[in-house]
C-alpha cells in the first residue's frame, strides 16, 4: 500500500484528522476509538482492498452522517413534546408534533436501503450480507463487554 | 502544563474553565493563541460563556431553601442520634415501606426459586438485614437487569451478601468509591484504562 | 482548631467536636446533594444520611484524605445512590407497590409542577450522565481544583477536563434545543 492511499485511507476512516469543522467531533473521544477500531475490524472481516475501502468508508461516512442527523431530529421532536407538555397544550398541537415524529419512520427505512444500494455497487452480495451481520454483532459485543466491565465494577475488581 | 504540543481536543477541554474562569494563567495563554485562528473554537466559547451566565443566573434566583433550615439541621441531627436506635434510611420512601414488606418480597421470591444450597442461611441473613439494606440489595439487583426484570435466585443471593458485607464497610467508612456505586453509562464514562480493556477484549470477539 | 484534631477528640469521647465539624461543613454538604437531587427534602434527606455515615465512621477515619474530602466523597457517593434510586424506583413505579396515605409522599402531578418550576438550566444538569454530573458539581459550583475532585472521587485526574468539558457542552445543547435554536 504506497503512502497516497494510506493518507486517503486514513482520511475516510478518521474523519477526526480533518479540519475542526467535521462534525464526527462531535462525539467523544472513547467513542470515535471504538468506531475506529470497528472500521479497521470490518475492512479485515470484509477483506476489503484499498480502492474498496475508499470507496465504502466514503458512502459509510455519509449514511453515518445522516443517521446522525435523522436521530438529531427524532430527539429534537420528543424534546418539543416535553416541552408542550409543560405548556399544557391542545390535542391538535400533540398531534401535529407526533405527526412529525411519524414521518421520520419512513426516511429511516429508505435512508438504510440506500445505504445497502450503495454499498452494493461496489461489494458483492456475499460482502453486503456480512457487512449487515458484522455491524449486529459488533453491537451486541459492545454490550456485553459493557455489561461485563460493570459487573466487574461492581465487584471491585475495575479500575 | 506540560510542554507537549496540544491537540485540537486538549484545547476544547480547556474551554469550559476558561468560560468559567477557573484557567490558571498559562492555560488562559495557550488557549487565548488557539482562538485567534480557530473559529469553531472561538463560536463554542461564546455559547459556553452564555451558559456560565445562565448559570449563575439560575444560582441567584434563589433555591427555595426553608428560613431556619441550617440553624436547625445539627440539632435535628443530634436529637435523632438519641432518639432512634435505627439510622435513618434515607429518601422519604423507604419510610412508607412497611417493616416487613421488603423482607417478603425478598424471601417470596427466594421461596419461588430454585436456590443454591444454603438458602436457609439466606433466609435468616434476610432476616437479620435492615429493611433498607434489603431494598437496597433488591433495587440493585434490579438495576442490573435490563428490563427491570428480576434476576436469577444465585445473583439475588449474591447481592444480600454484598448488602451485608457493605454493612461491615461502612464501619470504617471512605472504602466506597464512586466506581463501586456508579454504573457505566456511556462509553464517554470510561477512563483510559477501562477503555484499553474494552479495545482489548473486542479484539478478541467473534463478528461474523 | 484544625479538622484532625477535631477528629481526635471525637474519639476521645468528645461529641461536641463531631457538632462542630458537622456545623462547619453543613451548608457545602447540603448544596453538593441539592445539586444532584435539585430538590430541598431529598437533599436535607442526603444530609441527614451522610452526617450518620459521617459519625458511624469518623471513629476508623485514616487521614490519608483529609476530612474534607472524605465528607465530600460521603456526599458525593449519598446523593448519586438517591439519585440512582429514584430512578429505579420511578420505573418499576415502587410508589404503587408500597402504598402509603403519608402525607410526604408526593403524588405525579405535585413531582411534574416541581420539575416545571425548576429552570431549563436546572433541568439540563439533572440529566448529565452521573460522572459528568459529579466532576460538573465538584467543579462548578463547589470551585474545587481536579487534584481535589480526583481524590474525593478515587479517579485519576487525567480525563476529568474532558469530563467538565462535556458536561458544559451537553448543558449548552439542552439549552439550544429547548430554545428552539
């Protein structure tokens, strides 16, 4: 791998090396280790070669991004909801809110189908579905590994 | 400070005391050169100075504390010293939980289950605990249970044990530590070690 | 007379030191747990608590912290279990299991009221994760130097910048959402 791609890999998959704009900072700095070691793990298991890499981690960014942002919305419309609770409002404005709430469901199915498009020009049908089984499972890893860091906590045996 | 060069993250840390006026010269110094060519910086400083002012705000506005309040609270205290056998079991709550009611729930649920073998001396080291030592052993088994749900008759077990056990710590109080009491939360939580550990040991699990 | 030396005579048998140490740290006792629970009975509940486990454990203090960070991380340690359970014990709605005619007891409507008098800014640090929550008190509104904060929390100091940092920053976006910016 010549060092052109190891910087232009290093790029898409540390977006935190990028000016101070980029929003992935966002978010603290143990969870953009973890994502990091997660986008290493996955070119590995997906056995992806440097074009590849690019190519997905780019499309991967973006649908990150607006994952991000559609989350973003759903949490600033249940805010609004706290919010209109306080104001003791009307039926029709609940409704009007909720309505916005509802319309986020359909955007978040097609956000992932496009993601899975996407990645599905430039992998194979085999690499998609592994890459849809490694994203669940790294989930659940995490959370067990959480879990079982606490319990140890808990007995004492942490930090 | 250390003579390191700084990442753009160390400079973001130092915005919040900055904001507040807790930095200590050299740090005022450092940061202050940052802001002169960094923008975004520049932007959450100014939110974060907004917030100082609310802050302070919300602090004088008053908090509602009854007149008399602290003139009386050492006496309150020492008078409850002498009147009550019993410590005082903290929040409100635990004082509208009849004497027994904890215990039976506790020992219902071990009568249910199936248990390790010396589930008698269980029973009679519930019956031995405080009513507050039973709902805290009850409400922390709980709390390690996703849903709430309650947990296998060995972890119950385990936790009346550690109930008891704590007994005997708060004996020679300052044993406890905010890591035993405080659960992880987010990874955000974690120190730097506890995140070593977690890289670790995803390393070592299975994805596909 | 210095704190030690309070405590010695305490374990000579003198109660009136352990009065004394209890008066000169009250009132910081009663804000660090009023900034945890925002609210004036839990946190006379919290004080009561720690001056108990203050004096149930005075007699095996080390001097290794000094009193004051001892008290402190007593606090500290109090406030974050009510907080916990008030949590627990709002979800799995325990104030039905037990019921009671107590006059005390707060009914849903009164606890709604209360949390709407208190300001967005109130609001935002009740929901700081729990170790935010702590570094932001200790640092904050008590004015204590991390050195002081690493050792009433047994933690290193390394990390509780960032921890300051990020509970402002999560203050600020409570702020501007509910401000509809």
């Amino acid at each position: 791998m010549n060092r052109f791609s190891v910087v232009l890999i290093s790029a898409v998959l540390f977006p935190v090396l990028l000016p101070a704009q980029n929003p992935m900072l966002m978010r603290g700095p143990a969870a953009e280790r973890i994502e990091q070691f997660k986008k290493i793990r996955l070119m590995e298991e997906l056995k992806l070669d440097e074009a590849t890499s690019i190519r997905f981690f780019a499309r991967y960014n973006s649908h990150q991004e607006e994952l991000r942002k559609l989350n973003q919305k759903r949490n600033d419309i249940i805010d609004e909801l706290q919010i209109l609770r306080r104001r003791d409002v009307s039926d029709a404005e609940y409704e009007k809110t909720l309505q916005e709430l509802k319309a986020l469901a359909d955007p978040a199915v097609e956000l992932r189908v496009k993601f899975l498009n996407e990645i599905s020009e430039i992998l194979s049908p085999k690499q998609v579905a592994e890459y849809v089984i490694f994203e669940r499972n790294f989930v659940q890893n995490l959370r067990e590994i959480m879990r079982e860091m606490q319990q140890q906590r808990r007995r004492g045996g942490g930090r | 400070m250390s003579n390191e060069p700084m990442d753009h993250k160390e400079f973001e840390h130092l915005l919040a005391d900055y904001a507040s006026g807790m930095l200590d010269q050299s740090g005022s110094d450092l940061l202050r050169a940052h802001l002169d060519h960094c923008a975004v910086c520049g932007e959450r400083l100014q939110s974060f100075r907004q917030v100082m002012l609310e802050l302070r705000a919300a602090k004088e506005g008053g908090q509602g504390v009854p007149a008399g309040y602290f003139e009386n609270l050492v006496p309150r205290f020492r008078a409850s010293l002498s009147g009550q056998k019993d410590r005082p079991s903290g929040s409100g709550w635990f004082q509208l939980v009849p004497p027994f009611a904890a215990a039976i729930v506790v020992i219902g649920l071990i009568g249910t289950q199936q248990f390790p073998p010396d589930s008698d001396g269980l029973r009679s080291l519930a019956a031995e605990m405080e009513v507050s030592e039973i709902t805290d052993a009850y409400l922390s088994e709980i709390e390690q249970q996703p849903m709430g749900s309650i947990g296998a008759a060995e972890a119950l077990a385990g936790s009346l044990r550690r109930e008891a056990a704590s007994r005997q710590l708060l004996e020679q109080f300052g044993e406890s530590s905010l890591e035993d009491l405080a659960p992880l939360i987010t990874v955000d939580d974690l120190g730097s070690d506890e995140l070593d550990v977690l890289l670790q040991r995803l390393k070592t699990r299975t994805y596909l | 007379m210095t704190d030690l030396e309070l405590v010695d005579r305490f374990r000579n048998g003198e109660e009136s030191a352990f009065n004394e140490l209890a008066l000169r740290y009250k009132e910081r006792i009663y804000w660090t747990a009023r900034r945890f629970v925002n609210d004036h009975q839990d946190a006379d509940d919290i004080v009561q608590e720690v001056l108990w486990k203050a004096y149930e454990g005075l007699r095996n203090f080390r001097s290794d912290s000094g009193v004051f960070t001892w008290l402190y991380r007593i606090a500290v340690n109090t406030s974050l279990n009510a907080v916990r359970k008030k949590r627990v014990r709002e979800f799995l709605h325990f104030d039905e299991l037990f019921e009671s005619d107590s006059p005390e007891s707060e009914r849903p409507d009164e606890a709604l009221e209360k949390e709407e008098e208190r300001s967005l800014i109130d609001q935002a640090v009740q929901r700081l994760p729990e170790k935010q929550k702590a570094v932001f008190v200790l640092r904050h509104y008590e004015q204590l130097s991390y050195e002081e904060i690493a050792a009433i929390l047994k933690t290193s100091v390394g990390g509780l910048k960032a921890n300051y940092f990020h509970a402002v920053k999560k203050i600020e976006e409570y702020v501007k959402r509910a401000h509809g910016s």
